[in-house]
C-alpha cells in the first residue's frame, strides 16, 4: 500500500512545480502566521544569487534595475541591490502589499532565470516580526527561507550570534507546513546569517 | 511463566539497568518535578529511580499504577532543562497511567505461546516424524503444519506487538502534552535525546553551496520495512504530532 503511495507521490513531485506558483502559495499563509502566531510581514523580502563577473551577469542586473524602476511607482515600491561578504548578490524589495512584493519577487526571479542564471539562484527571504524586542532594543526577525533548488520554505529564526530559535521555528512549521512547499527534513535548514534586509 | 515475568517485569527491570530507587534528599528537583505533574492531575506517585549513566534515557515499569517506577539516567538530567523533564517524566507517567507494561505483556502472551509451540513441533517433530518409521509419517507431517502456523503467530504476533508499542508511544506523547500543555517541550527533548538539536544545521547556506554537489545528495528519510520492526516510532513523526498539538492549543 505504502508502496503506491510513494510511487504516485513521486508522479506528483515530478509535476512541473514552478518557483512561481511556490511562492506565490505565501499569498495566503502569511495570513496564518499573523493570525495564529502573531507574524506580521515587514514588507521586506529578497531574493539572492551568486554574482559573477561578465558581462551577461552585468546585464542582468541592470534589467532589472530597470523592471523595478518602471514598477516603483505603481506599486509604492522600493528596492535595493547589494553584494554581500559571501559574493552574493541580493535584490531586495520593499512595498506596502503582500500580493505586490510576491508578484515583483517572482518577476524578479523570472528575468534571472530567462538571463540563464536559474543554476546561481540561492534562496528568497521573506521578513516577519513580531511585536517583542531583544536586549539591543532591536525588533525580532523571523524568516521564511525559500530554496529555489529543493523547492521548498523553511524557517529561520535568529536570536543571536550563530545561535537559532529552533522551537520558533517549529512552531511555525506546525502552522503553515501543509499551505506551503515546506521543507520537513530539518537537516537542510540551512541558515542564512547576517541578512541584508534591514536598511 | 509470562504471568511470572509481568509479576516480576519491575524488579528485572530495575537491576538490569541498574537504577537505584532514590529518596526526596538525593533529588529534590526531580521529585519536584514529579510532585508537580501528579498533584495536578491527581495520579498516585511513583517510587524515583536513578541510572548513573551519561546516556540520556528515561523509561517507567511496574505492574500498576500504584506499584511503579520512573527511571531516569543521569544523562538525561544533565542535558534537559526542568520543562523538556517535566514533558518526558509525564510521557513516562502517561505510560504508567495506561497500564502499557501490562497491555504489553498481554500482547506478546501469543507470541510466547506461539514460540513454544514452535520449539515444541520442532523437536517434538523430529523425534516422532522420523524416528519412529513409517507408522507416524502423518503424525509429522501434522507437526509441520503445527510449526508452520506456530511460525506464521509468532511472525504476525511480533509484528504486532510493534505495531501495539509504536501505538502506545505516541499515546504517551499525546498524554504527556495533556499533562503538562506543553508539547513543544516534549518535542525538544525528544530532538535534544536523539541529538537532532546539532542536526539543524548552523553552518550557513551560502557556505554550504560552496562545497561543490552538496545538493545532489537526495533527502530521503526514514524506510518503510525499518518503521515495521522498530517499537518506537520515527522521530519526525511524533515531533510533528507534537507539533501538530501545539498548534492545536493555541
């Protein structure tokens, strides 16, 4: 019995399950987390990939750059791009709806992998908080992760120094584990440290 | 003989682990802990046992409610902070309060049984089947089908008893999470005993994507045949019921 289960759910893993229809199943978990955990969403999210040099990749980003230009105003939208330590670079968005930055997210994304660079996407962030505060008077942030190689969110909480929430965490994987992708194999959450999101 | 081991099954128990019984002076905190637990849900205290071992471990035994004991290693103490106790003493109470050591050995009365039959047909078989000539050749073949279906109880049997203890354990978790509200805390534990906290990883991602073909290593967890056989079910699945409770609670 167990047997066809598996089989038919490998027929359905198979199904072309794009990144876009992922994230775009956030559109209505965020809700649950603001409702039952008391998450709200910060606006903020970002995606990430490895930068190279070459002209291609240079052309990339001014592409978008001229995408999220041309949508700024429409979508009361603001973004910005950086490097990080790691050699990553980082598209960072920042709007009033959750809706509006998933759609420009996976536009986004869309434009990177058309450039032929889907291989060097490393992962989208989307920023949570919730109302309490830590010792630093600096508001928490909790993230969802979403790898573009695996398909799959999981959630990170940082509360200091390489040092994670791991029941937060589990706590939000109770919530929202069957409204999204999600990622249960808790060995490849993998975290990502020092994130650039914040201005 | 099984009514023999289910009445002894606490005193061979405890000396083959080596728990010492230990009195409110020696582990204030643990009798604490305890105390806590069965006053608010009004179960009989248990008698408190000590394992002087660095392996974190808990289990409980007697024959009833009244007459049990709750184990604990000196490991687990060490390692588990006073609520992650508190979620595994209450699993243990829970398993007191469900009388699993008994339906346990009610479980396995067939298969007992069955083994005896087998060892029986066996060599009573071989004695009668063909040492005694032509004149009891039906009398053995009769033996096989014997030991055949004494073989197939004691197959089916085990398998459920399995079954029966996977079943118990997530009643226990279940439990625990009523008795103290608190499954998260049960659920940590479990991933602190199995060393599953240093298995989500702190190493970051980016970091991670730099050892070349990491990703091509597929994630598969857990195998089905294994799940059969194994009494207690795999530690994914009973954090997310944990979790699943939690979620439930609040």
């Amino acid at each position: 019995m167990s047997f066809f289960r598996k089989f038919r759910k490998s027929i359905n893993n198979n199904k072309p399950k794009t990144d876009s229809d992922a994230i775009f199943s956030l559109s209505s978990a965020y809700i649950t987390l603001e409702t039952k955990l008391g998450l709200k969403n910060t606006g903020r999210c970002a995606v990430s990939l490895k930068s190279v040099s070459g002209m291609h990749f240079s052309e990339m980003k001014n592409d978008i750059q001229r995408f999220l230009d041309a949508s700024k105003a429409e979508f009361e939208l603001s973004y910005n791009i950086v490097t990080d330590s790691y050699g990553y670079l980082w598209v960072i968005l920042q709007g009033k709806s959750m809706e509006d930055i998933l759609a420009q997210l996976i536009a986004v994304g869309d434009t990177i992998q058309d450039k032929g660079f889907s291989s060097h996407l490393l992962a989208a962030v989307f920023e949570f908080s919730d109302e309490g505060k830590n010792n630093n008077n600096k508001k928490h942030r909790k993230y969802l992760i979403y790898n573009y190689k695996y398909n799959k969110f999981y959630p990170f909480v940082p509360i200091g120094q390489e040092i994670r929430n791991t029941e937060e965490e589990m706590r939000i994987m109770a919530e929202i584990a069957d409204e999204i992708p999600f990622e249960r194999d808790m060995t490849l959450w993998y975290p990502l440290w020092d994130l650039p999101l914040e201005p | 003989m099984i009514i023999l081991q289910w009445y002894f099954s606490d005193r061979i128990v405890l000396w083959s682990s080596g728990a010492k019984i230990v009195t409110r002076e020696q582990f204030p905190k643990l009798h604490d802990v305890v105390e806590r637990i069965v006053a608010r849900n009004n179960l009989p205290k248990p008698k408190i046992a000590v394992i002087n071992t660095n392996m974190p471990n808990a289990f409980a035994t007697g024959k009833g409610p009244k007459s049990s004991v709750v184990a604990v290693t000196t490991g687990i103490l060490d390692l588990l902070d006073i609520e992650e106790l508190e979620g595994v003493l209450a699993h243990e109470l829970t398993h007191i309060r469900n009388r699993d050591v008994l339906v346990l050995t009610l479980a396995s009365v067939f298969s007992t049984v069955a083994w005896y039959l087998m060892q029986f047909g066996f060599y009573g078989g071989m004695g009668y089947g063909y040492g005694g000539g032509s004149r009891d050749r039906n009398n053995g073949g009769g033996m096989i089908l014997v030991i055949i279906g004494a073989m197939l109880t004691w197959i089916i049997s085990f398998l459920i008893i399995r079954a029966i203890s996977r079943y118990r354990e997530f009643a226990a978790d279940r439990g625990s999470a009523q008795l103290t509200g608190k499954p998260v805390k049960l659920a940590n534990a479990l991933m602190k005993i199995s060393g599953t906290m240093k298995q989500v990883p702190t190493k970051d991602l980016r970091r991670v994507e730099g050892l070349n073909a990491f990703f091509i290593v597929p994630a598969v967890t857990g195998s089905t045949i294994g799940n059969l056989f194994s009494t207690h079910p795999p530690l994914e699945k009973r954090i997310q019921k944990l979790m699943e409770m939690e979620a439930s609670m609040s």
